[in-house]
C-alpha cells in the first residue's frame, strides 16, 4: 500500500511543492512500510471519503445513459450507412457529384460512431478510476481495522452542482 493514501486520511498531512507528501509532525516523507503510528483521522478522513463514494455513485448512475447513448448512436450510424449504400446503389450510374452525397453521410455515421464509443470509453475509464480510489481508501481503513457504513443522498439543484448529504459511521474492528 502507498504510504500516499494513508496521508490522504491523516490530519497531519502536508503538501510540498518539491517533496510532494510530508508529515506535518516530522516534516520528512512518510518511511513506514504497513501502518503509520503517528496517524491521525479526523475530518480529513470523513472528507476523502465521502468524496470518494459519492464520485463512485454518481459515475454509477450515468449507466443507464451512458449505455443509452451508445446503442442509440450505433443504431442511427448503422442505419445511416445502410442508407448511404442504398444511395450508392441508386445513383451509381449518375455523375460524379453525385457521390458528395454518400460521403457525406457516411462522415455523419462515422461522426455518430465516434460519440457513441466515445460516451462509453469515457464512463468506463472514469468508473475504473473511481473504483480504484475507493477501494485504495477502503484497503487502507482496513489496515487500520475500521470499517464504515455511508448513506449518500443527492440532492438535484438547478444551476448548482449535486450535492451530498452524508450520514457516516465507524465501526472499529476487534482483531
């Protein structure tokens, strides 16, 4: 485990612009190996994780969208490229102008390909990022034998970001 995410957590956390992560009680970069004896969570810890779940549960809740968007735009490049061979097929004993057509509407199939895959590829990317995160966070509470139990709720604003009300609790583990 990075000593990074235990920092994260702890109070005495300090940033350095040339050293990166430093103890704020030692002033040197953490050199522990499993746990640090000289941490301490506080509202640091309650932040990171609440950050981290409720980045995690709204990435999950654009699933649905996200999947939407990318059957939908799948479905309208195929037809699109169905319709632009029928053209092809129709007017190929036309001029050549007549191929400006075709290919414009396959820049427009390619273009709905390119969003479709686009949406998905990013939701996929951000939920593995966000994942990662929790379960660095969640790994490293465990190593401390604590455990929690999140409630989320989302409150939809109209020209505000979402916000999250949060109720947490601990539960320390008895090993």
């Amino acid at each position: 485990m990075e000593p990074h995410w235990h920092c994260e957590l702890c109070e005495h956390q300090d940033v350095n612009l040339k050293k990166g992560n430093i103890c704020g009680l030692t002033r040197n970069k953490p050199s522990f190996t499993d746990t640090c004896n000289k941490i301490e969570f506080g509202e640091k810890r309650k932040r990171k994780i609440v950050e981290t779940n409720a980045e995690f549960q709204k990435i999950l809740k654009n699933k649905w969208w996200v999947y939407s968007y990318f059957f939908l735009f799948n479905i309208f490049a195929i037809t699109l490229f169905y319709l632009d061979y029928l053209f092809l097929d129709y007017f190929k004993y036309f001029s050549v102008m007549t191929y400006v057509v075709p290919i414009i509407i396959a820049a427009i199939a390619i273009t709905l390909l390119g969003m479709g895959c686009g949406a998905l590829n990013n939701y996929r990317n951000k939920l593995s990022i966000a994942e990662a995160n929790k379960s660095k966070v969640d790994a490293t509470l465990s190593i401390y034998n604590i455990d929690y139990e999140l409630k989320l709720d989302f409150i939809k604003s109209f020209h505000e970001a979402l916000k999250v009300k949060s109720d947490l609790r601990f539960k320390i583990r008895e090993d």
